[in-house]
C-alpha cells in the first residue's frame, strides 16, 4: 500500500478485485472502495473477507466495457493480474479512464518478466501497455518494481 499511496481521503476503484488480497487493504485507508469483478462468486469471497475484517466495500459485477458508475469518481484505479485477461484492453482503459478524476491513477500490476513457475500469469510487455494507455489519454507513464515480486511491475499513468 505504501508503495501506491493511498490516502485517507481516496476514493479507490479494485478492478478484477478477485477474492479481495487487496481490496481489504485498500479499505482499511481508503474514504470509499469499489470491489468489480467479473465473476460473481469472487465478489461474494470479496464480501465476506472484508466482514471478516470489518472494513465497508461496495462491490459491483462488470467485465469493465460499461461500469455504471459516475465520470470523475475514482483517485485510483488498480488493476492486478487483470490486464492480460482482457480481449479489448483499450475499451475497458477507456471506461476506466472515464472513472478517474483530473490527476487520478490507474495502476496496472502484471508480471513484466518471465518466471521458471510453469504455471502462473504470462508476462505482459511494458511497452504495449504504455502505448494502449497513451492510446486512451493518459499520461506521465512510469514504473515501479513490485518490491514483493521482482518480476513484477508496477505501471502508473495518470489522467488529465
């Protein structure tokens, strides 16, 4: 969390939140979390992690093409292990984008390097997802290794 600074007063939108490893997290700072997944069954683990742990999500199913929520809503928008499922990435980041408020992130967590694990996420080029970034508006791309996974990258752009 230090490493993407969350803030008290952030407004924070988990995008493929699956079971909730960081929607918790995001909750116990945050002012608001929305919980989206695609999967029903990953928003009910989600529900009952954050009863488990008395933080207040909101959650909502979506595949990220249409999100029925305001324009101008989100600080972050965080993505982890999400990118490289999605069949049309520049309309979901589009959608997402629409999500951010001036000066609001999207942060895109994925593998960047390739592992010796055989099973496991693929690895997602750097580049591509700078240029579909770019390619939705958004700028001041930069990376940050995950300090938890040195084959993972932390991508950031931020919306105008």
């Amino acid at each position: 969390m230090s490493v993407l600074g969350v803030k008290g007063t952030d407004e924070v939108l988990d995008f493929g939140c699956g079971p909730g490893f960081y929607t918790i997290p995001f909750a116990k700072i945050a002012r608001e979390v929305i919980a989206v997944d695609i999967q029903p069954k990953m928003l009910e683990k989600v529900a009952r992690y954050a009863e488990k742990n008395r933080v207040k999500i909101k959650s909502l199913q979506s595949d990220g093409q249409l999100i029925p929520l305001p324009d101008n809503s989100f600080d972050l928008v965080f993505l982890s292990g999400v990118y490289h499922h999605l069949t049309d990435k520049r309309r979901v980041l589009t959608e997402l984008t629409r999500l951010l408020k001036s000066g609001g992130r999207i942060v895109i967590r994925e593998r960047t390097e390739p592992g010796s694990i055989i099973l496991g996420p693929p690895s997602v080029d750097k580049e591509e997802v700078f240029t579909d970034l770019e390619a939705v508006g958004l700028v001041s791309l930069e990376t940050t290794p995950d300090p938890c996974d040195k084959r993972t990258t932390l991508m950031t752009a931020i919306a105008e």
